[in-house]
C-alpha cells in the first residue's frame, strides 16, 4: 500500500510539473521593425520605421511606432527583429528596455546581437499601458536609435 501510495505521489508530481510547462508556453509574437535606412535620423527614427507582425498576433494601434500595440497573454513570447526595408543594410534590435507602467517581463532589459526576445510573466488588465524602448543600430552608418512602442497583456 505505501509503495502504491509512493508511486502515484510521484506519478501525480511529474504530471503537475510536465502540465505546468506546458501551460507556460504561450504564443510566439515576432515583431518586425521595418527601417528606412536611407533615411533614418535622429531625434524622430519613427519617421524613418514601421512594424508588422507575425500572423496570429492582433495588433492593436498601428497609426504610428510610438502607438504601436500588441495583444498578448501571460506565458507569450515576444520576439522583436530588424530589418531594412529599401537595401540589404543590416537593422539589429540591440536592447529592449522597460520604461514605464506595469512591468510585464521579469527583467527590466533584454539585450541581443540582432533580435531580442521576452516572455510575458504578468497580466495588466485594467492597468495603463506598457511602455518599453527598443534600442537598435543600423549596420552602414554606425548609427544607433531609440523607440518606443506599447504591450498590453490581458484584454
């Protein structure tokens, strides 16, 4: 009786911890950063940028790269990328940076030679929007740029 007790102990632990992960993993959102980098300058990069989305992600406002938003759940993965959009010219997502309201990764920054990526740890339902700054260069003129779009986690 105790080593039947045991094993469906251990039986039941190994499915809580096999279930766990498998609920953690949520969706892949890929976020392209489009820059024209024949024109790209600062202190507006904005002007120069656009982003589009992987399909299956909902996007929210696209009117502008500051207003850009995402829909997202707990557990999703958010990956962000660069790209030029007139020339082969290299765009590399160096660094996304927390900069105000609810956090929603367990870090504060998250760095990367040319895409960085974030899994979602927290639900801002009813909450003000999440602001973070995606640092990035362009490969042909050294140059180095800030944006920052928005996340809403939770709908």
């Amino acid at each position: 009786m105790k080593k039947e007790y045991l094993n469906f102990a251990f039986a039941f632990l190994a499915l809580c911890c096999f279930s766990s992960r498998v609920v953690a993993q949520g969706v892949t959102h890929v976020i392209t950063l489009h820059v024209d980098t024949n024109t790209i300058s600062n202190p507006n990069p904005g002007a120069s940028c656009f982003f589009s989305v992987d399909e299956g992600t909902t996007v929210l406002d696209n009117s502008s790269v500051e207003s850009f938003t995402i829909y997202a759940d707990v557990g999703d993965i958010i990956v962000w990328q660069g790209v030029s959009s007139v020339s082969n010219d290299a765009v590399n997502i160096k660094m996304i940076k927390y900069s105000h309201g609810p956090r929603i990764f367990s870090e504060d920054e998250f760095y990367g030679e040319s895409s960085v990526q974030g899994i979602i740890v927290r639900d801002t339902r009813g909450q003000e929007d999440n602001k973070y700054e995606i640092f990035f260069d362009v490969i042909h003129s050294g140059a180095k740029y800030k944006i920052d779009p928005k996340l809403k986690v939770g709908q």
